[in-house]
C-alpha cells in the first residue's frame, strides 16, 4: 500500500515539475532542500528562536523608525520644557546613553547566536556539497572508464592517453587539500 501511494505521490510531483517547465529529478531535490530547512526549522530551540526574531527586527526599518521615535522623543522632552511632561534624564542624556549601550549589548549578542546558527547551518551545506560533489567525481570517473571500455570494443576514436590516464585516476581528496594548504602557504 506504501509503495502505491509513493508511486502515485511521485507521479503528482512529475506532473507538478513538468507544468511547472522542471525535470522531476529537479522538483524532486527542490522538495528534498524544502524538507531539510523545515527539519531545522522545527530543531531551532526557543533561544534561538527569540534571537531569530530579535535579530530580524533589529536588521528592519521597523527598528529604525522605533529607535528614531523614542530618541526624538526622550531628546525633545529632556532637552526642553514640556508642558505637564517631567523631565527624568536631568543630566545631559547619561540615562539615554547607558539605555543605548545596555542595547547594543544585548544586540550583539543575539546578533552573535544568529550569527553562530546560521554557519553551522552552512557549515553542514558545505559538507554536503563536498560529500555530493567528491560522490559525482567518483561516478564520473567510473563512467569514463566504461566508455573508454565501450570505445576499445568499437575501435572508435579515444582521447591521447594522457588524456584518459588523468580521466581515469579518482581524486584523492586529502592530497587535494595538501596542494590547497602548500600553495596558499599554509594559510586556512
């Protein structure tokens, strides 16, 4: 019963990709890439939701005009004479100034764990994009060798030798990584 509703499933999806001008196999990673941002979505722990939401108001215009407002506001009151407004930063605005500071703090640091979030999250992309791109290497490289079989059966045309000796050869990517490291001096 499963594989009949994963087959009628993918029959949908290929019907979707196809109006939508997509190869299946397209449509069918864009749903994959979908369903992993979900899963981490649904991972997030509530910290990392508070300063998910802190940091996106803090990077809006929103936050602009609040703190354009408020700091026009306390300015106007303090710095002149109101009618039935007491002033409550009688100093020259050391309230305002230890306010805004306390905020920065704070900002910065949900700024920080945002920060911190979203690098792992594209750390772990990275990694997969590594591991995706070293796997299509390998079958690539598989692939050439059975058309240069094909290729000596048919005695049809071949590439120099040299050609396919370095078509041949999987990459190893930790020499790859050593050459990276000595050419660039060292330098991570």
């Amino acid at each position: 019963m499963e594989g009949v509703m994963t087959q009628a499933a993918s029959t949908n999806d290929d019907a979707v990709a196809d109006q939508a001008g997509m190869s299946p196999v397209l449509h069918r990673n864009i749903n994959a890439l979908l369903e992993v941002r979900r899963r981490e979505e649904q991972t997030r722990s509530a910290g990392d939701r508070i300063a998910d939401a802190i940091t996106r108001f803090a990077g809006s215009m929103w936050c602009i005009w609040t703190h354009a407002v408020l700091f026009s506001a306390w300015i106007v009151v303090n710095a002149t004479t109101v009618p039935g407004v007491r002033r409550w930063d009688p100093f020259p605005f050391v309230m305002l100034a230890v306010i805004t500071s306390v905020e920065a703090i704070f900002l910065s640091t949900f700024i920080l764990i945002t920060q911190n979030r979203m690098s792992k999250i594209a750390e772990r992309r990275a990694e997969m994009d590594l591991q995706i791109s070293l796997l299509t290497e390998h079958e690539l490289t598989r692939v050439a060798q059975i058309l240069e079989s094909v290729a000596a059966r048919l005695d049809a045309p071949r590439p120099p030798e040299h050609e396919m000796a370095e078509i041949r050869s999987d990459i190893n990517p930790q020499r790859v990584a050593e050459e990276i490291e000595r050419v660039s001096g060292g330098a991570p």
